[in-house]
C-alpha cells in the first residue's frame, strides 16, 4: 500500500502527505500491506487516500463510503467535513440519501440520464412537498409511490 501511495504522489509535482492521508483515514497501520490483503473498507479509504494525494482543489468521488461499516462510514463523513471547510470542493455520486443529507451543499438529482431537480436538500423536499428527503428522491426519480 506504501508503494502505490509513493508512486501516485510520484505523478505530481505537488502532494499532501499521504502518511498524515493514511492517518486521517485510519488505515496508517496498514501501509506495509498489499492491497489485495485490505479488507474492503480499508480498500475504500485507500481509494479516497490515493484520490487526495495530489492536494486537488476538486475532487470526485463516487459511491465513498461502500463497504465501509457504520463508524468508519461516519468517520469519512467527518473527513471530508473538514477538508470541505479548508476548501476542498467534493463532486459525490451518491445513493444513500443519508449521506447526500450529510455531506452535500447542492445536489443534482438524475433520472434516467436527465437533470430532474438541482438545489438544496431542503428545496427538493420542499418543492416535492415531501418532509423527508429520500421521499423526495424517490419523487422526482418515480422509483416508487411515495406517500407523505
């Protein structure tokens, strides 16, 4: 794991430091480890460590916390709380509304390849007329009936 975060901060010329990377997301005690021994999670946080190597002003995630058990799944949430207020802009693609309430400024909502709703949490809901988001979701995508 330590040779392919060397070698991805060798394809920049400027990098975080991904020993504080590994700190961050748990996973420093690992490093000597071959990926393929990871654990799914740990696979995950390293795909997210190998993704912020490069100190980028805008990053894009997609599915972040899959495989990931509650309390590390809260623990990238956190993270990436933080690294959004030092001035990370994260584009997420998500499917747990749980974590497009937790996580998101703005959101995009796609249906079938077409922009169906783009704002705020609280705008979707509002204009679906739904009181929680993931009815929400489900109205403006018509995945399913959604009852108030």
């Amino acid at each position: 794991m330590e040779e392919l975060c060397e070698m991805t901060a060798s394809l920049y010329r400027e990098t975080g430091d991904f020993e504080t990377l590994l700190q961050m997301f748990g996973i420093a005690d690992k490093k000597k480890t071959y990926v393929k021994e990871l654990s799914g999670g740990e696979r995950q946080r390293l795909f997210i460590v190998l993704a912020l190597i490069q100190n980028p002003e805008l990053v894009f995630l997609d599915e972040l916390t899959t495989g990931l058990d509650a309390r590390a799944r809260r623990d990238v949430w956190n993270i990436l709380k933080k690294l959004k207020e030092q001035g990370l802009s994260i584009l997420l693609t998500l499917h747990f509304m749980d974590e497009v309430e937790a996580l998101c400024d703005e959101i995009l909502i796609l249906r079938k390849g077409n922009m169906v709703f783009y704002g705020t949490v609280d705008e979707a809901k509002e204009q679906s007329g739904m009181e929680h988001f993931e009815d929400a979701y489900l109205w403006f995508t018509e995945e399913a009936t959604v009852t108030n």
